[in-house]
C-alpha cells in the first residue's frame, strides 16, 4: 500500500472555524509503538523527507524508518562529517532510497540561507519536514545578534528554514513536524524579555523554546492548510539522547531520570519508541485533512489539566503533565509570535508582495 503523507481523502474532523480539535483520534499506536511500527504498510517510495539533526538520536532512529520505509531523506547537519560516519549504511545514491548529509548550522542564519538556496536550486520538492534538531537547558549562550541560543537555535532557525524553503514545501504539499517537548509547560513566551537580557535561567529558557515549537505549528497550518501544507507538533516522551548532555547526574536523579546505580526510569522509551510520534505525525494517513495540534503517544494529545504550565503557576520538571497547555495552542500568541520571528529573522513567506 502506498500512501502519500497528505494524498489520502479523509473527511477532516474541524471546528467551524477551521481548526482541528485538540483531542485523541485513537490511532491504535501508543507509548511503547516503534518508529517502524508506525510505518508498517505505508510505502514512502519517490518521497522525499528533510531531517533536521537526523543524524544522533532521535533524528538518527527516524531517518532510519523512513529510509526502511522508502524515502529519500536530506540531513542537514552541523557536523557533516559526523552525520556521514553515523549515517553510514543508509546513504543512498542520487535521487533514489536512502540519506544524504549538507550543511547546515540552524543557529546561523546565513548558513540556513545558503543550505536552503543549494536545496531550492535541486528544484526537489519537499513531502515531509521534521525539525528534530535542537539544544536543551544548555549555559548561557549568545548567537547571532546576541539571541538566546535555545530560542534561536529551536525556534528561530527552524522558523527561517521553512520560510525561505516554502517553494519545496508547497510543491510537495508537505507535512511539517516540529519537535517540541512536554517541557513547553514551564514557560510561556516572555514577551519583554524573549532573549532573557534581565537574567537567565536554562530550564525556562528551555519551557520558552518548546512553546515556540508548538505555536509555530499552530500558525503555519493556518497560513500554509490552504496550499495544502500542514503543521504539527508534538512531545515525542521522554527518552536519553545526547539532547541531555548539559543535564548533570545531579540534576537527572532530582528529576528521576535515573536511579542512584544511573539506570534509566522505567517510564523512559528506547529512541526507537521516541521517535515514533514524530514519524507517525509525518505519515499517518489517519491525519489527512488535520493540522495545527500538538501529539504525544503517536496520537493528537488532549489538553493538559487546568493549573498545568505559565497559566495556571508555575510548574517543576517533576510536575509536567500529559497533554499540551492552552498557552502553547492560543492562536492569538501563535500569530504574535509569527510575527516576532518575522521581524528578527527579516523572513516571512506570506509577508504582501513575497
């Protein structure tokens, strides 16, 4: 069975005014499903996916599905030559199955201008785009005009790289994941002082970031579901990766990450089992007609309880709760949020006249 991510007709499930409720659909796939599990009977054969960070955890475990499942995979990486030692077996030749590695550094945006100018002359068009790649809880670090790096790096890049490869995206009529985090209920957008100038804090700076994640999503499948491009975000669970190498062992037994001998919790999945949600979300024909919702569990997530992120109080690591908060998906704060990135970056697809 082939099935294009966007071509199967389904009847779309909508609210009068356009959006998709944020509500379970029952998949039948939940927190234990593999990335190929997910994929099984869907033939992404003449697809073509872009993998931020598809190269080290669970970028690595999803390029790896959507090879096994037929597509071309394009990998930019920050280090290309790391991606192609750890992508070795999967790269493919030209045009057919398999990975590829460019360049591209998500925290410098002439390096994503100039990563998407080399793929938009490939004249491919673009099926499916998972931005995996990010920072967490890292030490204070400035890039760019002095940008908080969580942020730009998270955020920023991202916004700017599906900006300037829109022409792909709308030629492929594509999927956009973005990877976010249970951790979007730390923190809201701090509105005055988004780069935190006034003093920081890794784990709100963290919360900040992965909020942008979804309110990115909201708004661009409200700009992009009329040209048949569609948005979603998603927690993928909570799993060990090198994504935790600024977390201390100090902090990960508080959390209870860990135990004192340093195994894992029981409630932690293996990378293949986390990067399923971003792979179901990319592809599952049972999303057709659906955009602009937060997932987890391989399936759309149910709003978290009252109480549960910046609207309701703050809230610890230890206290984060299944479900999306309502000031992730607010799509007033996802437009204004547009266009703050908009002015920060200097791009906007739909900005008049573009």
């Amino acid at each position: 069975m082939t099935a294009h991510p966007a071509s199967r007709p389904t009847r779309p499930i909508r609210t009068p005014d356009a959006t998709t409720p944020q509500r379970r659909i029952e998949s039948g796939f939940g927190q234990r499903s593999t990335a190929q599990e997910v994929l099984r009977g869907i033939d992404l054969t003449g697809r073509l996916a872009l993998v931020t960070g598809g190269y080290s955890g669970l970028g690595l475990e999803t390029t790896r599905a959507l090879v096994g499942a037929g597509a071309r995979v394009v990998v930019p990486a920050r280090r290309p030559a790391a991606a192609r030692e750890a992508l070795a077996g999967l790269l493919g030749a030209d045009g057919g199955p398999g990975a590829e590695v460019d360049t591209l550094d998500l925290s410098d945006l002439d390096s994503v201008r100039a990563f998407a100018d080399r793929f938009l002359a490939s004249g491919r068009a673009i099926d499916i785009m998972i931005g995996n790649a990010g920072v967490m809880a890292c030490p204070e670090t400035r890039v760019g005009p002095g940008w908080e790096a969580q942020f730009a790096t998270n955020h920023l890049g991202h916004f700017t790289l599906v900006n300037r490869l829109w022409p792909a995206l709308t030629a492929g009529r594509a999927r956009v994941v973005a990877v976010s985090s249970r951790g979007h209920q730390l923190a809201g957008i701090g509105w005055d002082d988004v780069h935190f100038a006034r003093g920081y804090d890794k784990w709100l700076a963290y919360g900040q970031a992965k909020t942008a994640n979804v309110l990115f999503a909201v708004h661009l499948d409200a700009l992009g579901r009329d040209a048949g491009v569609r948005a979603f975000a998603l927690h993928p669970g909570e799993i060990l990766t090198p994504l935790t190498r600024h977390v201390s062992r100090e902090e990960m037994l508080d959390a209870g990450w860990v135990d004192e001998e340093g195994n894992v919790a029981g409630s932690f999945k293996t990378p293949r089992q986390g990067a399923a949600t971003q792979v179901w979300a990319a592809t599952s024909p049972r999303l057709a007609g659906l955009g602009g919702v937060y997932c987890e569990d391989c399936d759309v997530a149910e709003p978290a309880v009252p109480g549960s992120g910046p609207t309701g109080g703050e809230v610890g690591r230890d206290e984060l709760t299944p479900g999306v908060s309502t000031h992730a998906t607010d799509p007033v704060q996802a437009a204004r949020l547009w266009r703050l990135s908009a002015e920060l970056t200097g791009v906007d697809a739909f900005a008049p006249g573009v």
